[in-house]
C-alpha cells in the first residue's frame, strides 16, 4: 500500500508557506525585497530595493509577509540589463503603507 494519497491530502490542507523576500498579488510571487524596514509606529515598510517586479501591479494591493501593503513611493525605477543578476524592473526606495494583516 502506498501512501501518497495521505500526503498529497495533508499538502493541500497545510497553509502554503509564504517566502519571507517576497511579495505577493493573488498569491503570486511578484517581487523581491532588499532590505525591508518595518515601521509600525509609522505604518509604513520601506524597501531599499524591490527586482524581478515586472508583474508588480503598484495601484493594486500586496502582501510581504504578513502584512497587507499597498505601494505608495518609489524613488528610482529602471529595467536592467539581461546580463544582470537580477532581472526585470528593479525598483529602489520604496515606500508601502501597512494596511493591515494578511488573513492566513
């Protein structure tokens, strides 16, 4: 006997784990975060820098980690180079307001 079945159903019951520098619309990964500061006192997280953020919608709320966020400052916005290690648009000093707590 085999029990794959029993695994299989015990993933799909498991929350998904969330990476921790990543960002998150429709529960897809849409970027990666650089240096994350998290201001609650000021509700607000501010990135050094955010890459790969070409499916990255800013008008439309995220989430990193357990918060809900919505982008409200960038500083610098380029595309890089193929060549780069990091590809995509590559976003620097952001800003994201905390909108609140992502729901698990």
């Amino acid at each position: 006997m085999s029990d794959a079945p029993t695994r299989a159903q015990s993933r799909a019951s498991s929350p998904v784990q969330r990476e921790n520098d990543a960002i998150y619309q429709r529960g897809q990964v849409v970027a990666r975060v650089i240096d994350p500061e998290i201001d609650l006192e000021a509700k607000e997280i501010r990135f050094a820098e955010l890459y790969n953020s070409d499916y990255l919608l800013l008008p439309d709320e995220c989430e990193f980690q357990q918060h809900r966020i919505l982008v409200r400052k960038i500083a610098y916005a380029t595309k890089v180079e193929k060549e780069s290690l990091h590809k995509g648009r590559i976003l620097r000093g952001v800003t994201a307001e905390i909108l609140g707590y992502r729901e698990h």
